[in-house]
C-alpha cells in the first residue's frame, strides 16, 4: 500500500428491520457510509423514460422516468456522439433508455446517462462504450498482461467498452468469460424489454443495493467482508473472498466504534491528533473547509507547527468529502505556507489521498490568498442529509437527526435487547416523533419483532423526551 493512502480493509455490513448499513473502513476509520432501505431501490436502476421538455440553454434534457420527478440528461449524457448538441440528440416526445447515476436531492431531479453501465464483482460493461480498461489495484504486471489481453478480445467481440475491476485478478478465465457472457446477455434482454415498453417504465431494477456496493468497493482478497445476519451472509458468498458472519455480543457497529464517528461526521468541528482542527461549512454556492490550529499549545517553531496542521488536514478533509458525501465546489483555507515548495508538497500530498476517492474530485492550484480549490461529482445524497434535516438550533452545523435515523437507531438497540429479554417484556419510551415513526404502540413493525423475537415490546411516547433520546426497560 502507498504510504499515506487509504486502503479499503474491511467492509462491515449491519442489518436491520429497515435498513441495511454498509460501512468502509481503512484502518479502523470509517471511509464511507452507504444506508440502503429495505426494498429500496439500487441507485443504477434502467429506465425507459420520455423526453419531456429539450433545454437547449442547459444543453440537457428533462425526462419523465415515473417516479413523480423527472430526471435531468445532460448532452454530454445521450447516447449521441459525444458534442452533439441535445436539440439534435433527443426530440420532445421520445422513448429513451436511461440509468440513474445520481439520486434526486433536494430541489434537483435524478441525474441520468443514456450510456448505460452493468457490472459486477469483476467487471463493468460499457455497451456504449469503447477499449478497456484495468484498476490501478492489480499491480502485477504478468497478470495485468494477461487480463488487458482477454479484456481486448471480449470488447472487440461485443462492440463494447470492458474495465476489469480489482476483483478480476483473483478469476481464472473461465469464470471472468461466464461473467462477461452474463452481462452482454442481460444487456440483450434489457434491449428487448424496452422495445415492447411504453415509457415510463422500470425495466432493469439493477443489483440489490448491499451488491451493488460490494461490487463498486471490496479490495480483492484483502478485504475483510463482515455481515451481523445469516441469511445474508450466505446470499453474498464473493469470489474473492469468504463472507464472515458477525455473532458477537456487542453491536457489529459498536463493535467497531461506527456509531461515535457517525455522530462526528454530522458536527461542523472536526478535530487532528495533534490538536489542530478543521471547520466545514456548507453554503448554497460552494463548501468552505478552514483549517487553524485549534487546541493546540503553539509550542515549538511555527513553520513546523503550520506543515504538522495541514498535512494532517489534507488527509482528514480527504477523509471527509468522501464520509460526507460532500460535493459541488469546494474551498479550502490552510494555515499559512512557506514558499512554492511547501505548497507544491502539500498539494501533492492531498492529490495522493484524494487518489482513492471514488467521486471523481478534481484538484485546482493555491491561490495568490491561500485557497485552494476543488471540485467533486457524488452519486447519493449528502450523509448529513440522509441523516438529519434542517435545525434553527444545533450550534451552528444547521442540520439535526431526523426522526427516521433516531428510530431505526432504536430499533437496532431494540433487537439486541429482545435477544437477552426472550420471553419478556420491553417496555420502550422514546420521543413522539419517533415513536410514531415505528408506527406507535400498536405498529405492525413492533407486532412482527415480538412474534419473530418472543419479546413483546410496550412503546410510549414520551413529550418530555429530547428527540434523540430513548428508554428500555426489561421486565419478566
């Protein structure tokens, strides 16, 4: 591994009566947080969809995929040769075939591409796409050889575009062409369905989400996959590498410490081990990220003390932006440099752990001021707001749990307690909001834990509860 890089070492998967948690951790540091409803739907789901309206001002189109929003094609996105403009890519009235790559948010439609992208543990098909390409992960260069060589031959046979991903260097080439051979076909059907579809109409729903993520980011066989349920243990058995079932006694998050770098991930103050800190606020132009000293004493030479500060926020606001989900323009505010080479270095340094950022971040200069500035494309919503929702009183950070993540935090808690209460009763007390989010005290939710669990669950609400805070009580 590249000193200074994080390497995905552990996927650990939480489940509960709602939701999936699917955690990636490097080092014992939360990298990523993906929260995946039960039922929900995966993220590059095929639709056919209806042009509604052309924007030629925007250069994209809006299209009607039956989801009560419409999603928005970018030119650049069409299935036309790349600089056709959209008036001539797309007509008002037209049956398109597109594939979600970004969720709606806020007042913004789903981003969508008429260049669709299958995959799976070992590789992506780009239907429309052309060569090949191979993760910088496999290193090997025999092995590189060898799978560039088969990769070639399998795009030049399907007119398509191949990338083999790390988990491709663990495969024989029996199993990478079955795996090839699976997705031109799926590609085939999802051909065939839209041509008998009326738009809109879902016609591939995609991977289940909890694959789809093990897809995009396990790190070969070097990464430890971990999941607190048995069922789904064994439904993602990988090539690369077993599955652990996780049966502790303690949470599989708490286990690991997740919970408590959740709960940071939502504050505006973060701090550097050696007690210097960086502060991130979020506008509706741009994210400013200001990096000071903080706790620190000042003791020793001040140049050291300003490179110690930002190397160590260079590699904490990389950490950040992907943990957050943090996208749009960025600005960040390091404490003063001297001379070109110390800029220079510590650009380069935060370059290389920006490397493994799957969100496409480009990186600008230092400004004459000290700014330096980046930009990054995400894929799902920011986490503080799949987690929180505006707050007019949280210090600052302008967002607070919501209701649903409060619940769904209780429900966990609630299923470690049934465990040791079998037999018993719980009785529960938690906010109003939330209790009425788990459907009140008569909810079919709590109906069916008591009936899979043999502990029966007595839910009040309480006013006199902060909206985060919650009671159970075990009795026989």
């Amino acid at each position: 591994m590249v000193a200074g890089r994080d390497m995905i070492d552990q996927i650990l998967i939480s489940t509960g009566p709602r939701r999936h948690r699917i955690a990636l951790v490097a080092a014992g540091r939360l990298v990523e947080l993906h929260i995946s409803p039960r039922g929900g739907r995966h993220l590059e789901r095929i639709i056919l969809g209806r042009v509604t309206k052309v924007r030629s001002d925007l250069d994209a189109a809006f299209i009607d995929i039956g989801e009560g929003r419409e999603g928005l094609l970018s030119a650049a996105d069409t299935a036309a040769k790349r600089g056709t403009p959209i008036g001539k890519a797309v007509r008002e009235g037209q049956a398109v075939l597109v594939q979600l790559t970004r969720e709606a948010e806020g007042e913004k439609g789903a981003k969508l591409s008429a260049r669709p992208r299958l995959a799976n543990s070992a590789m992506v098909l780009r239907p429309f796409g052309q060569g090949v390409e191979l993760s910088k992960q496999i290193k090997e260069p025999e092995r590189r050889a060898e799978l560039h060589e088969l990769a070639t031959s399998l795009s030049d046979r399907f007119s398509c575009g191949l990338s083999l991903r790390s988990g491709a260097a663990a495969m024989d080439k029996v199993a990478l062409l079955a795996g090839a051979m699976d997705l031109r076909e799926n590609w085939q059907k999802i051909k065939a369905d839209a041509k008998l579809a009326r738009p809109p109409t879902l016609i591939y729903p995609g991977d289940d989400p909890v694959a789809f993520y093990l897809h995009a980011h396990e790190g070969g066989a070097r990464c430890r996959i971990r999941v607190d349920d048995a069922a789904l243990a064994a439904k993602l058995g990988r090539p690369s590498g077993a599955v652990e079932l996780y049966d502790g006694q303690d949470a599989l998050f708490q286990k690991h410490d997740l919970e408590a770098q959740i709960e940071e991930a939502m504050a505006s103050h973060v701090g550097l081990p050696g007690g210097g800190r960086i502060i991130i606020e979020h506008t509706q132009a741009l994210t400013a990220v200001d990096v000071d000293s903080g706790q620190h004493d000042g003791a020793g030479d001040p140049r050291r003390l300003a490179w110690e500060i930002n190397t160590q926020a260079a590699r904490e606001i990389a950490r950040q932006l992907r943990l957050r989900e943090i996208g749009g323009r960025v600005v960040i505010d390091f404490m003063p440099l001297h001379g070109k080479g110390e800029v220079a270095a510590l650009l380069d340094k935060l370059r290389g752990w920006l490397d493994r950022d799957p969100g496409q971040v480009r990186l600008g200069r230092m400004s004459e001021l000290g700014l330096v500035e980046l930009t990054r494309r995400r894929r799902q919503p920011a986490l503080a707001l799949r987690l929180g929702a505006p707050c007019a009183h949280c210090q600052g950070s302008g967002l607070a749990a919501n209701p649903r993540w409060i619940a769904d935090n209780l429900l966990d808690r609630i299923l470690r307690e049934a465990d040791v209460a079998k037999g018993g009763i719980l009785a529960v007390r938690a906010a109003p909001a939330v209790a009425a989010d788990l459907g009140g005290p008569d909810g079919q939710l709590l109906i069916d834990l008591a009936r899979q669990r043999g502990c029966r669950v007595h839910l009040a609400a309480d006013k006199s509860l902060a909206l985060d805070e919650f009671e159970i009580t075990a009795t026989r």
